[in-house]
C-alpha cells in the first residue's frame, strides 16, 4: 500500500517506515476511544463512519445510516441552518436530557481541496455534573448556554493573552430594538424564544477563536479579530436572523454597537459599555443598524445619565413647562398652537427637546412626559374659558411609543372631563411614523378619537417615508405636511410637483392642510398658490412662553372674532 496516497507526500505526523493498515488501525481506534462523539461525511455529504461514543450520545446501535438519521431529525427540529458550523443545544431521548455542543468543520486535503467534512459532538451535561460543574453555571447562560457577562470577560481575558500583541480586535455589541415590549405584549416565552434563535444564529456563524456571549437581557456580544469584521456581512446575516423571527404582530430591529479595541489592558466591562454606547447612539429604524464608538458618546453618555437621574424630580416638582409655537391662517390670524415641552431647568435654564425627548424615548420614559404636557395643554384651554382666548386651539403631539404604554382614547377623554374642555379645542397630533407602523391600530384608534369630538392631525407628512395605502386607511381631520423635504433635495421641481398633489390630494380626501417649517415669504406666496391655508413656522413666529403668546396674539384673535 502506498503510504503516500493516504497520508500525504509532505505529512510529517507519522513514522513513514509504518504500516499505514496499521497506523490506520491506530488512528481509528484513537477516534473510538475519544469522549467526543465524531461523524464523518464524505464530500457528497454522506455519511461514512462514526465513533462509537456518537452512537451511545443519539441511542442507537451500530447503524450507521440509522445514526445520522438521527442526528439530522435532530437537528431539523431545533432549525439549525445547513451550513452551520456550531451550536449549542438539548437533546432530548428516552427520556434523559444532555447539552451537546456541536462544531462542524470542513476536511481539506493538502491542496485545499474540499474532501470531506466531520461533526464533532461534546456532551457539556457531563462536565456539568462533574466537577467543573459549578464553574460552568458561574460563566454561562442558563438560557442560551452561551457565556454570561463574566464567563465573557474571562474569556476575552485569555483571548488577548493568547495573541500576539499586535493583532487587533473589535467588541461588537448587539442590543434588540422595543425588546421590552415584545415581552410585555406577548409574553416571556416568546421573548425567551427570540433570544435563543439570536444565540442560535451568532453560534452558527462565529469561528472557534472568536469569543461571544449574552451579556445582559436581550444584550449579545462578540469579540473577533478586526480583519473579519465586515459591516456588510453582519447586516446580511442579521436580516435573515430577523426575517425568521419577525411575525405579523411585531418586528424584531437589531441594533449593533462596534468598539475598536485600542487597549487590550482596558477592563472588558468597560469595552462592553462602550460598545453599548454605540448602540445607543442610533436613531435610524432600520432592521439592522450598525455604529462605531467615538469619545463624543461618553459625553453624550454622561448627559443621558443625568437627564434620566433627574427626571422624576423634575416632573414632581414641575420643572416641565409648554411653549406654544402660533398656527395661523395665510393673512396671519390666529387659529391655534402647538404645544412644545420645555424643561425650564432651576440652574441650567431653558433645556431645549431635542436634548431629551431622544433620551426619554430610548428609555421608555416618553409616555410619562407626554402625559404631564397634555395635562398642561388641558389646563391652558381651561384657563381660556371665558377671555378672548376662548375658541383657540392647542395641538399636542403623541409620541409612536404612546400607543403601546397609555390608552390613548381613554386618557383625553378623562383630561376633557376633568377640565370640562371642548375636545374640538384640543388637538391630538400623531406622527406619520406611528400610523405607518400599525396602520390598523391607528386608524381604529383615529375613528374613536373622532366620535368622541377630537380632532385629529397626522403630524410630520413628507420627513419619513410616506405612505399612499396609509392615506387610504386613515380618515384624519388635518394632514401636518413638512417643508423639510423641500430644503433636502437638489431636485426642487419634482419636490414641488409633490407637494402640488399632496394638498390637492388631502384636500379630495377631505382633510385640511397644514404646511409647518414655513421659513420665508417666498415659501408662504408659494404654499398659497397651491392652495395651502394654514401655516406654522419661524416667519410667523417661534415657540414661545405662554404668557408671551397671550400677550402677542390676543389683538389678532379679537380681530378674528
């Protein structure tokens, strides 16, 4: 026999003067003796041996079709991927329970040539009843049996210890988007389920070196050499985790932070933070969204931690005001005002939304605001009872996260009776983001609203990605159409003829148009050629105190009536 054909001209791991029926003998018997169970297949994906240790791990007697039969129903019903090359997961027969963790690896030949391929199957539940058993627990997740934050740590640790200096890594941190109301609307389970499919699919796709684990909650992270970390390919495998998992009821958006690991002597929670803050930073919706950690994000940081700290104190203690920016008509007479938030702060003054309200909804903290600045705009409209004010109407916004923590039709018709408000002066503004995520939802909750006196106003048409089918749906009293589209395109004729339909459009469905962002006289004389009436924005005026807006506005309103 020659030696050649089976080991290799160029092996080195063998005593060439042996004879290889013998030394495959011994190589044979080596593999049979292993702890680990092995399958091997043959480059057809045929299965043409296996251990002995893989029979007694899947109950069967020594047939080998009858094994991997086995073995494939077994990995059929857990919904591992053809290509997957890891995993870690329960198998379940004859009424015993054991964790095997699973690694597939392609057998090449000294060319490269693809010759075959060989599971590797270890029995984890054996060492978990023996006496690594208890380091085990202390450094995995009882869910995913993937490592938790300090079995990460610990093995990002030895990661780096065991790697030439000069390699660089990166710390990828993925976090999923709502995840806490997926569990508070269909439960635990489901949650639970969506976690071990995302631990399911980051095993299936890592290399043996790479380090991963589920850090906290829904939180996943993943330590890798920084030459394979491409942005592309993570988008590509993230969008087909999330087509799997997204039903009819609700989506799954994952969020993935990436932290450039300059300072392999940095404590890893603190690489893990930082990651994270990269995640955070994203305000883009998209099904999979990536960011790369810069050092404005520790201050940014550093200001949501304070904000979150001290909102509560602010609410109790009324630091929240509202400043109401005019809505008028094309001559300039009054009709009503939007009601903005402010945090008229004790020491740092006039705290402007846009410093906040993102951090407030990223913390579902939103709907506590909105709450306290309707109940704001109620009392103002109650105060207008009776002065020349009266008849004027305050629009309120209601934020997409709204709609899932607060019963929206229950809590202003509570404010209306507590105050005793005409509902007809109380505005209710929904934002085009929040009709197009549940269309249905929205346009049952629009109907109510409207039986109940409301008005209704879909808020910021034209700044996201507008829906045609929407309009079909919704029966809104007032279509809130943003000018902003016309200052971010280079093309201002197409944009133009747009907005030409659009009033026309609202105006055939029987909606009253609203243009906000109106900015010049230009813009204005335009918007009234095309048959827009009322108008919000800086060539009237800003956003103002209450107290200003009264003062400002009371001669034009009397000349209104």
């Amino acid at each position: 026999m020659n030696t050649e054909k089976i080991f290799g001209k160029n092996a080195y791991f063998y005593n060439k003067e042996s004879d290889p029926e013998e030394l495959l003998k011994l190589i044979s018997y080596g593999v049979q003796q292993d702890d680990n169970g092995y399958i091997f297949l043959d480059n057809n994906g045929k299965c043409v041996y296996a251990n002995r240790k893989a029979y007694s791990m899947f109950y069967v007697m020594e047939d080998l079709d009858l094994l991997y039969e086995a073995f494939e129903a077994w990995k059929r019903s857990l919904g591992i991927e053809a290509d997957a090359t890891t995993w870690c997961r329960i198998y379940n027969s004859t009424g015993k329970e054991r964790l095997y963790r699973v690694r597939f690896r392609r057998v090449h030949d000294e060319s490269g040539k693809i010759i075959g391929s060989v599971y590797s199957i270890q029995n984890i539940s054996d060492s978990l009843e023996g006496e690594y058993g208890e380091q085990y627990r202390l450094t995995h997740d009882d869910l995913t049996q993937l490592y938790n934050k300090e079995g990460f740590i610990g093995a990002v640790r030895n990661l780096f210890q065991n790697s030439p200096e000069e390699r660089q890594f990166v710390l990828v941190y993925s976090n999923i988007r709502d995840f806490k109301l997926i569990n508070q609307l269909f439960g635990i389970d489901k949650g639970n389920d969506i976690l071990v499919n995302i631990a399911d699919a980051i095993s299936q796709r890592v290399r043996e070196e790479d380090v991963y684990g589920r850090i906290n909650g829904d939180q996943f992270a993943l330590c890798l050499p920084k030459e394979r970390f491409d942005e592309a390919s993570f988008k590509s495998a993230v969008k087909e985790v999330t087509n799997r998992l997204t039903s009819t009821s609700y989506s799954v958006h994952i969020q993935l932070g990436v932290y450039e690991i300059r300072d392999k002597d940095m404590d890893v929670s603190l690489m893990c933070d930082r990651a994270y803050m990269a995640c955070k930073s994203i305000t883009k919706d998209g099904v999979c969204e990536i960011a790369w950690y810069s050092d404005d994000m520790l201050i940014n940081a550093l200001l949501e931690k304070e904000i979150l700290s001290s909102f509560d104190f602010a609410i109790i203690n009324r630091q929240f005001g509202i400043y109401l920016q005019p809505q008028v008509y094309a001559d300039g007479k009054l009709f009503g005002a939007e009601a903005l938030a402010r945090w008229i702060h004790p020491e740092n003054g006039i705290i402007q939304p846009g410093v906040f309200i993102t951090v407030l909804e990223k913390a579902d903290l939103i709907y506590k605001l909105d709450r306290y600045i309707w109940e704001l705009a109620a009392k103002q409209l109650d105060y207008w009872k009776g002065t020349e004010m009266e008849g004027v109407s305050i629009s309120v916004n209601v934020s997409p996260k709204d709609l899932y923590y607060i019963d929206i039709r229950e809590e202003f018709n509570n404010l209306v009776k507590e105050y005793d408000i005409n509902p007809r002066h109380f505005n209710i503004e929904i934002t085009e983001t929040a009709v197009t995520t549940d269309v249905s939802k929205c346009a049952d909750l629009i109907l109510g609203l409207q039986k109940d006196g409301f008005v209704v106003e879909i808020d910021d048409f034209g700044s996201g990605y507008s829906s045609l089918n929407m309009l079909k749906d919704i029966n809104a009293n007032i279509l809130k159409i943003d000018m902003g589209f016309l200052r971010k395109t280079e093309n201002q004729n197409r944009a133009k003829v747009i907005l030409n339909y659009t009033i026309d459009m609202a105006h055939e469905l029987g909606m009253g148009v609203i243009t906000e962002g109106v900015e010049t006289k230009e813009q204005l004389e335009f918007l009234k050629e095309l048959g827009c009436e009322m108008f919000q924005g800086y060539y009237f005026d800003m956003p103002m105190p209450v107290d200003e807006f009264e003062k400002k506005f009371e001669e034009k309103y009397k000349r209104m009536k």
